[in-house]
C-alpha cells in the first residue's frame, strides 16, 4: 500500500465484522483491484485480512491519495471459485 494513502471509513464498512485493521491489511495484500464494471468511481479490492482469509473491499475513490471504503466482507467459497474459473 502507498503510505500516503489515507482511508476514510463509512461506518457500514463495519456491517460485516471486518475491522478498520483487516480492511488497511487488505489494502497491503492486494489480489485484485478493480473498477466495477457499470459504474464510474465504485471499485473491488481483494486482499487478506489479519488472520490471512481473503476479504473484499469496496471502494470510491476521492483523490490519488485518498478512499472511501464503504462496505467490507468476507469473501465466500463461490465467489472465490468464480474467480479461478475466469483466469
């Protein structure tokens, strides 16, 4: 992660019990980040948390330096295998 990033957190970020710690780990430890397809500042990050279980991340971006993390969760089995089948 660029250390100057700074991450602003929506408390629905939390709705899942992903933790403010997971959520900055995810973001040194990413898989995959993306824009979400159909929309214009909504992006996917894959990363791990603490414990090392993959978690997705979305955010917006505000500027080069900052995000809004909105929403946070652990990922499932069959989202997991969806990605293996699209490589």
């Amino acid at each position: 992660m660029n250390n100057d990033l700074e991450i602003i957190f929506k408390q629905s970020a939390f709705r899942h019990g992903v933790t403010e710690a997971d959520i900055r780990w995810a973001f040194n430890t990413v898989e995959v980040d993306e824009l979400i397809h159909g929309f214009e500042n909504k992006y996917r990050l894959l990363g791990f948390n603490t414990k090392s279980n993959m978690i997705e991340v979305l955010y917006n971006l505000i500027n080069d330096h900052r995000v809004n993390v909105f929403h946070a969760f652990p990922c499932t089995d069959a989202f997991l295998e969806s990605l293996s089948k699209q490589e």
